[in-house]
C-alpha cells in the first residue's frame, strides 16, 4: 500500500511538544513508520571535530512517526487523503474535502514487464 505522506508535502505535527509545527517532509522510511521534516522535531547533538566539521552542540531534524504528522492543504488546514485507482493501473492521491488532485503514483515494474516494453519500444 503507498504511504500517505510522502517526501515534498508540507506537514503539521499533531502531538508531542512540537504541536502544531508546520513543516516539509524530505525524508520517510516507510517500513519503520517514520519521516523526517524540516524544522520538527529538532535535537541538540554532541559532534567530535573532524577534517570536514567543527565540533560542539549541533541542532538537527530527528525523525518522527508518521501518525503525529497530517498532510496540510490549500489554507493551512489539515486534510485527509485517499488513494484511488482512477488512471488505469496507476494510483493516484486525492484531497477528500475538495477532491483534487494532490499528485500520482507509478506503478511498480517488474524487471520482465520492463524488459518486454523495452523490447516493444525497440522494435516499432
């Protein structure tokens, strides 16, 4: 199934002492249920000097589980999200209360589907 907040769509954090947050996701590991966004959910880390960094305290952005982001729409108010399969074989994200468009997702190729387009592409 394909995650419903994914890398590029602004976020608000729901719960936990960032509430009400604003943010972009940049980062999501689907199978552990976490995502990363700009400015939420930011820590304070010790880093040893190196060639490349200066050392000391550092703030940077921590993971976060999906749960405690939901997807901001036009006007910042949250907005659910449903998966349709309107495009043929494709999936494609829609705003429940509008019932736009937010964007779609391609389908997963196996390498023998692709290999056999790339034959049918060759030869025409």
């Amino acid at each position: 199934m394909a995650a419903k907040i994914r890398k590029g769509d602004k976020v608000i954090v729901l719960s936990g002492r960032d509430k009400g947050r604003t943010g972009e996701v940049f980062e999501v590991h689907p199978a552990a249920e976490q995502g990363a966004g700009s400015r939420i959910n930011m820590v304070r880390r010790h880093q040893k000097q190196t060639g490349a960094q200066e050392g000391g305290i550092i703030s940077k952005e921590s993971s976060i589980h999906l749960s405690n982001l939901a997807y901001v729409g036009k006007g910042r108010q949250t907005d659910a999200r449903r998966i349709q399969d309107s495009r043929g074989r494709q999936e494609v994200r829609i705003a429940k209360s509008s019932g736009a468009e937010i964007d779609w997702l391609r389908p997963l190729m196996c390498r023998a589907c692709a290999r056999n387009t790339t034959r049918l592409f060759a030869a025409s």
